[in-house]
C-alpha cells in the first residue's frame, strides 16, 4: 500500500511538471497573421499582434481570422512561417 502511494505522489509530481513545461503564456497573443501587401502569412506568439509584416515591412497586415472568414482552413501550410 505504501508502495502504491509513494508510485502515485511520484506520478502526480511528474505530471504537474509536464504541464508546467507545456503551459500556455496568457500574456502572448497566438494566431496567424497576414499581409495584404504582399500576401505573406505566418504564425505568432508575441505580447501583442504584430503591426508590420515580417518579409515587406509593410504595415497593412491583420490577424487571419479578421482577414479571411474562414480562417486559416484555405492556407497553404507550407506558405506559413513562425515568428
């Protein structure tokens, strides 16, 4: 029985820390982004959306989910990048 609990500690320990390690920042801003100057579209994880494309520079981007109203199911995946 002691044996059993000691087992059980250690597992719920290790699972505690995997979660830990995994958790997602709620201060960051995760989404998908694109330009529509030049059609670049990535993915991001920063405090806040990006304001300037990250191959042209310019400032006409918005969030995918704005953008396009079906999101990101019409995206090439291979076409996205990270941020």
């Amino acid at each position: 029985m002691l044996a059993f609990a000691i087992i059980f500690a250690i597992s719920v320990a290790l699972a505690a820390g995997i979660a830990f390690l995994f958790r997602r920042n709620p201060r960051k801003w995760y989404g998908h982004m694109l330009c529509h100057a030049c059609g670049y579209r990535w993915k991001t994880s920063k405090p806040a959306p990006s304001r300037k494309c990250g191959k042209c520079w310019d400032e006409n981007v918005v969030p995918v989910s704005d953008a396009e109203p079906r999101g990101m199911q019409a995206v090439d995946p291979a076409n996205i990048r990270r941020a």
